[in-house]
C-alpha cells in the first residue's frame, strides 16, 4: 500500500516589532514627568527598553528596562534623559523586532525663537516657500516642528546674521499636507535634544493641490558604465509642461539643475559617465500651476572597480530573530561599501570602510531578522569623492530565514509542498470515486432481485 506523507508547514515570519510611546507625548519640559511605554501583543512574556548611545546605535544600548513591565517611567526630565529609546518583547522562544526610534526632546531650557515666512502665510499649491528662525541667542541648529506632524522635523544648522543666528527652512512646490501650524526651536549641537521654548506659531495655509509625479529610470537606476539610461517624468495625462532636474549636492533644495523644460517629459542619456550619477527629481505643470517635486531618484553607475567579497559571519541559514552580521570586503582603498538586495530596488545601505588585512571592509548589521529579510544580497564598493560610482557587484550570497524547528520554506520547498498537497488531492479523489463505484455495484447487485419481481408482478 503506497502512503504519502506531508510535511507540517511552520509559520516562518519572526515576530512583529512593537510600538514605543511616550506619555503624555516625546516633547517634555523640564523637570516634568514622562513615561515610556513598550507596546507589544496579549501574550508579550517580557520586555527590554533601551536608551540607544550615539554615534553607534548597533553597539551601544544602554537597557533600562527587562522584565515583564512595559513601562519605564522618568520623574524629572533632565538633559541626560533626552536622546533615542526603542524596545522589544519576548514571546516563546524568540524575541521581536526593536521598535522604531522614539525620540524624547526636553524643551523650555532657553528663550524662543521667531519664526517668520518670506514668502507670505497663503501660497498656491505648487509655490516654493521659505522659512526663517532667529535668534539672539547662538544657538548652533533650529529645528522646525508641524503641529499635527509629530514625526515631522527638519534640523538645520545655523548662520551669523544681524547679531544673532538664523537659518532658512526650503519648502519647494509645496501642496496641500504642507499647509498648517509650524513652529521652530533652537538647540546647541553638544546637547541636540535639549531644545529652546517654541517660536509663537506660525500658520501656513496652501491654496489648490497637484499630485507629484513619480520618476523613473529605464531600464534602471543602477547603470553600467557607457550604457544608456532614459529618464522619465510621469504625471497625469493633462499635463501641460515638465521639468527634470539634477540636485546639485549638498544643498539640494538650492542647487538643482534644469535638464529638461517643455512639453517632454523624458531625458535620454546616451552613454553613461560619473558626472550624470546622482539625485533626479521632477515636477509638471497643469493648469498654469507646478506640481511638488517627484521622489527623488538615485542614479547609479557601476561596473568602475573590480568587484568586493560579500560573506556573512552568521551563516547563510538562520533562525527568524536572530541577528545577522554581513561583510562586504575588497583589497582595493573603498572609502565605503553599499548592500544591496535583488528584490527590493529601494533597499541599500551605505557605511564607511575601515583597514582590515591589507584591505578595506565594513560589516553590515541586520538585527532579529525576519522571513521579508531572505533573499539575495550583493555589495558594491565606492569613493566618497564620487559617491555614485559604484565597483562591480559582489558575487551573490542567498540569506535564508528558516522556522524555529529548523526547517527551511524556500521557493523549491514551496513547489515541493504545492506538488505534495496536489498528489495528495488526487489519490483522495481517485480513493473517493473507488469507494463510490464500489457502492453502486454493491447496490446494483443486491437491487436486481428485487426489480425483477416487481416487474413479474
């Protein structure tokens, strides 16, 4: 008797991250109470809150908080209780993600700001506008704030001007969700989380909107060297005019480049050289009104330097939680090194190299990974005085994320659970008509008498 056996599918996504709050909000005065709250599922059996040390979050977590509470209370802010939390809980055998950052600010600690507009408090959807904090007080940064934005800050270093210090906040083509209540703080660069009082507000209100246009590069936005790219601005089909811009770094809400204005929205790069790679954005006209800039696209040239060694110093096959260490190495000078992944275009990570064994090499962290994280990773190395020009790529190394009884849902043993379960389905259809046909023979059998002597009679 042939049997088959199917093998148990195991869940394979690690834990989801919590949430991380402060209570009553992560901007304190001084000398008030906060309490941080670690937010995790019903069946959470304990719970890490950590203080992130700067400049090495990876490294450097001071933990404040393991047990089974949730919450680490503060009774008085002070300076050195400002800075970046994140937590994790723990629920069977593994622990979560980290949350995200929340950052704890004390404010209050010196006068206000003013904040003003130079381009008035009503603008049309598509105006660029600006926004300017001063103080008589040298403060080194002004920060900017958005009322009902909580997670909306802009950090802006700060120049002399007329016996005190003042910077201006760009906000180019803006629309609709711009438009509200602004504030801005000033900080000193020693204590960046202890923030001056609030500017008095100010009430930015934005008439009409357009919907930004999305940019493209084809066939990519990783381009070899002398191949050609095209760059594409798509808006709606009433569009009137469009623009594609370079970003001239650092300064890219001052320095952009108009490479194409008119009734194209396409910009054809025959062959590619170093000075083409970097940021592009765009933006179209409708209605006699300009849209808010597109994403901005990264252009990449590779295929300049030989090709770095990826290798993992974890293993190509880990656990859902564990943490990850990849390491991207070369023998040539790299000033840094970019991780990518096949599957996800948007993904890279860059980090500076450090001397290794006559070579250059970073390690690249992935802490409690998850199922989403397998895939395909390949390194890149680049210069910093070129940071767009990128090595040929790594050879490729296959990351798997496995369940927590060891065994490995991979593609081939996804096809291998669909071939198993429609093999399966079949024998119980052909099992089912069997017994089926059985039944009626049986029945046939037994009834034919019977029919017979009704038929006589």
């Amino acid at each position: 008797m042939m049997s088959l056996v199917l093998p148990t599918l195991l869940y394979l996504g690690s834990l989801p991250p919590p949430v991380i709050t402060a209570q009553p909000g992560s901007m304190v005065l001084y000398n008030e109470p906060v309490t941080i709250l670690c937010q995790g599922p019903p069946d959470a059996e304990a719970y890490e809150i950590y203080k992130v040390e700067e400049p090495e979050p990876r490294d450097r977590r001071k933990l404040l908080v393991a047990g089974r509470t949730n919450t680490s209370y503060i009774q008085e802010m002070k300076p050195d209780k400002t800075g970046l939390y994140r937590c994790s809980y723990k629920s069977g055998e593994h622990w979560s993600l980290f949350s995200d950052p929340l950052r704890v600010v004390m404010t209050g600690t010196f006068d206000k700001p003013s904040l003003s507009s130079m381009s008035g408090t009503v603008v049309a959807s598509g105006d660029n506008v600006k926004l300017q904090c001063f103080s008589r007080i040298r403060f080194h940064a002004f920060i900017l704030t958005k009322e009902d934005a909580p997670q909306f800050t802009q950090r802006q270093s700060s120049i002399t001007q007329d016996n005190g210090q003042q910077t201006t906040f760009h906000m180019d083509h803006v629309m609709s969700t711009q438009a509200g209540t602004y504030s801005c703080y000033g900080a000193f660069s020693k204590d960046p989380y202890v923030w001056s009082h609030p500017s008095d507000p100010l009430q930015l209100v934005v008439r009409g909107s357009l919907p930004p246009p999305v940019i493209t590069a084809q066939p990519g936005s990783m381009v070899l060297y002398n191949e050609p790219v095209t760059i594409r601005c798509q808006g709606p089909p009433g569009a009137e005019a469009y623009k594609i811009y370079k970003v001239e770094e650092p300064e890219p809400k001052d320095g952009k480049k108009l490479l194409v204005t008119g009734k194209t929205d396409t910009s054809a790069i025959q062959e590619m050289k170093p000075y083409w790679t970097g940021p592009y954005c765009c933006s179209y006209q409708s209605g006699g009104h300009w849209s808010p800039l597109s994403n901005i696209l990264h252009l990449v040239m590779t295929g300049s330097y030989d090709k770095p060694s990826l290798s993992t110093m974890s293993g190509t096959m880990v656990a859902p939680g564990d943490n990850v260490t990849l390491q991207c190495f070369s023998r040539i000078g790299f000033q840094a090194f970019i991780l990518t992944k096949e599957d996800a275009p948007q993904f890279t990570q860059r980090q500076s190299s450090t001397t290794q064994d006559n070579g250059k090499q970073t390690t690249f962290h992935m802490d409690r990974v998850t199922s989403t994280q397998a895939g395909t990773y390949r390194c890149y190395g680049a210069f910093s005085k070129d940071p767009y020009v990128w090595s040929h790529p790594s050879d490729p190394l296959q990351l798997v994320v496995r369940g927590p009884a060891g065994w490995s849902v991979s593609p081939e043993n996804q096809v291998r659970l669909s071939l198993a379960g429609l093999v399966l389905l079949v024998l119980v259809v052909l099992v089912a008509e069997a017994c089926y046909s059985h039944k009626r023979s049986v029945y046939g059998l037994r009834s034919a008498p019977y029919l017979s002597i009704m038929t006589n009679t």
